[in-house]
C-alpha cells in the first residue's frame, strides 16, 4: 500500500461518516477488511510512519491546549482523530501545529470545551486483519523510529503558549492580567 491509497482509504472513510471519528474509522476497518493481508499490513505500517512523523513537541502542546491537557494516550489519541481529519489537515498541522485554530470544530471547541480524541482509528489494521482473516495482525514489525522530544516546554506555561501557538493560545488560553 502506497501512502497516497492509505489517505485515499481515510478518505473513503470519511465519506458519509458525518463527521464522527469513530464513524471513520468503523467505516475504514469495513473498506480495509475488503482488501487482502498485504495491503492491512501495508496500512498498518504506514499509519505508524505517519504517528511517528505527527510526534512533535509543538502538535502535543496543541493538542494540550485544545484537550485542556494530553498525556501520552490523549496525544495518542488526538493523533487519531486527526487522521479522521484528512491527509490536508493532518499535514498542516503537522507543519504548523498552530493551523488547528483554522478548524471551525477547534474554534467552537474553545466555548465548549469539546475534546478531540479518537483511540478507535489508531485500531484500524488490528481491527480489519483480525475480521479479514480471522487472526492477529503481528506485532514484530520494523519499529517505526520516533523522533526525540529535545525541545519540550512546560504546556501549562501561557506566556510559552503564546508564543509558540499563538493562534491556538487566543483560543484556549485566558488573557494575561493587566
């Protein structure tokens, strides 16, 4: 599987799932499931390329100011439900963490407090393999190198919020007393 069929699959996924992360990924489970062993496989490692390249010390601290915190599931699990996203929004955000205040679902989650986690989509190739063939998917695979975290800040320090996610931090984070 090529990276460009793993968006194509999310996208299909997308389609007709109203929005709902959890939606997405039953719906990707169900296309993947259709395809053969090789191409789950192929799903399965490229989903850990993208999780590995999506590990950046500045989209967990988005995902911290947006989640009002994030341990290492919840940014896990944030991780997944920007999958649900699309290739578009997870690249942005990816690039430029602070594109997440773009969102019309972001921005109305600064007055709700809606929190955006999806474990099911991390799930997915398990998931599919296992209703495919009626066994586990393996879990000695390559390991995918996670990058190092050198550069991590206090996410609970607003000034450093500010201005490292400026866009996210006018959002999520209360305005400096006077």
């Amino acid at each position: 599987m090529r990276t460009d069929d793993f968006w194509q699959l999310i996208d299909q996924a997308r389609a007709g799932a109203g929005g709902e992360p959890e939606a997405v990924a039953a719906r990707a489970v169900a296309l993947l499931a259709e395809r053969n062993p090789d191409d789950i496989v192929g799903y399965a490692h490229h989903q850990q390329r993208v999780l590995a390249a999506s590990y950046k010390v500045d989209l967990w601290g988005a995902a911290y100011l947006i989640n009002d915190g994030a341990s290492d599931d919840g940014f896990e699990y944030f991780r997944g439900w920007l999958m649900t996203q699309g290739r578009a929004v997870f690249a942005r955000a990816v690039d430029d963490p602070d594109s997440l205040a773009e969102l019309p679902q972001v921005r109305a989650a600064s007055l709700s407090g809606e929190e955006f986690q999806c474990e099911d989509m991390l799930a997915v190739p398990w998931e599919a393999y296992r209703k495919a063939t009626a066994t586990d998917l393996s879990a000695d695979r390559d390991p995918v190198p996670v990058p190092d975290l050198n550069d991590f800040w206090d996410f609970d320090d607003e000034e450093e919020a500010r201005r490292r996610l400026p866009r996210l931090a006018a959002l999520f984070v209360e305005p400096p007393a006077e």
